[in-house]
C-alpha cells in the first residue's frame, strides 16, 4: 500500500515568516494529495488540495506543489498568523480510493 | 445547516464494555469512513463505506465494528475485543465519485 512521509514534525515560526511542510509518497499511481488543518480537539479542516495533473496551486497565502516525478509535494504558507498555529496533516489517494495520511506537523506561529 | 455530527464528545467506558460511537450527515453524501486518531500519528482508517449495507475494512478493523443502514448514519461500534480503545475517532464522508473527505468533529473514547 501507500506510504506517506512527513516532514518535520514540530514547526515555529515567527509571525509574518512562512512555514513551509513536505511529504513523501511511494505508490505512483496515487494522484490526489490534500492537506488538512487540525484545531485542538477538532476533527481536520481541508485547507487545499492538488491533483496529480497539475503542479502548483495557490489560495491566498497557501499554495502546495507537487513533484510527480520526485514523489513529494509540499504546503507553502506565507506571511504566518497566529491563527494558523495548528496541526496540519497531508495525505495521498488514488481518486475514489483510500486515503493514506502523514504523521502531522504541529505549526507554532510566534506573535 | 449541512454537516457531519458526532456524539458524544467524550465518552468514558470501563473496559469489557462494548461502546457504539454515533455519526450522522447530511451532506447527502453516499460514502462514509471511520479513523482513529492517536497521538503523534496521522490518521488510520478502520471502516469504510461507499453505499448503504456495503462497507470494507480498513487498515486497522480489529476489535471494531460498523453498520450502514441508512445513507445518513454509520455508526461505529468498539468491542471488549479492541485492545487498546482509548483514542480520538474520527468519522468522515464524501460524494465517493470526487476527491474530497469531510471531517465530523471527533468523539474522544477513553476506557480505563
């Protein structure tokens, strides 16, 4: 099955900085990836996503890209807020199919 | 408001007790899937359901159950049988033809 790596695990910034997460894949064929915020004690919030077609795609100051060939994409968040201080989780499918989700980043934005 | 519910928040069982975890949505959506959230790791799927009376195994079904009776409710049961109960479970949904999963809020399961 799917095998999904994530990097690093605990991340602070200083607000205004960017915070920058990166997974791994192994299987190929997957061909959608998602990212997901966390709040404590809150069920996951998805935050964007990207498919194997394209390689960047961008929603305010998060964007994530994706290296097909290398087998990893990454989540890219810009100008950092307090309010972005969570756990943020990846994950990669084949559409239609099970998810297989990262071990989480827990982002700490300094005031 | 469309969305996904689950109850209780928190539950508390004694061990050998068997626990059946709630999630109802409105979404309209026809598949439904079960996770356990532990600390430090990401999410592991249990059960999984693409329509009504039908649903797979996931990574980790061990000790779980589930039924699928109506397109809106998949509940899940933890049996005496699931070693080690305590975690975060987490149900989800989604139209099962496009991408995306939505996220209920959680029930907390402790059992000592």
């Amino acid at each position: 099955g799917e095998n999904v790596e994530q990097h690093p695990s605990t991340l602070s910034v200083q607000e205004g900085d960017s915070a920058v997460i990166k997974c791994t894949y192994s299987d190929s064929a997957s061909n959608y990836f998602p990212w997901y915020k966390q709040e404590l004690g809150k069920g996951p919030q998805l935050i964007i996503d990207i498919r194997s077609n394209v390689g960047e795609k961008k929603d305010q100051r998060i964007a994530v890209t994706l290296n097909k060939t290398a087998k990893h994409f990454s989540l890219h968040i810009t100008e950092t807020q307090p309010e972005d201080s969570a756990v943020y989780f990846c994950a990669a499918s084949i559409i239609g199919n099970q998810f297989y989700f990262g071990t989480g980043t827990s982002l700490t934005v300094i005031p | 408001d469309g969305g996904i519910t689950q109850s209780p928040k928190y539950l508390f069982r004694k061990e050998g007790q068997n626990v059946t975890l709630s999630c109802e949505q409105n979404l309209n959506h026809d598949a439904m899937y079960w996770y356990r959230q532990d600390p430090g790791q990401g999410l592991r799927l249990i059960y999984y359901s693409q329509i009504v009376n039908d649903f797979q195994k996931g990574d980790i079904a061990e000790g779980y159950s589930v039924s699928r009776e109506k397109k809106e409710s998949f509940p899940l049961t933890v049996t005496s049988a699931q070693k080690n109960p305590t975690a975060f479970y987490l149900c989800a949904s989604s139209t099962g033809r496009s991408y995306e999963q939505y996220f209920g809020p959680g029930t907390r399961l402790t059992v000592t």
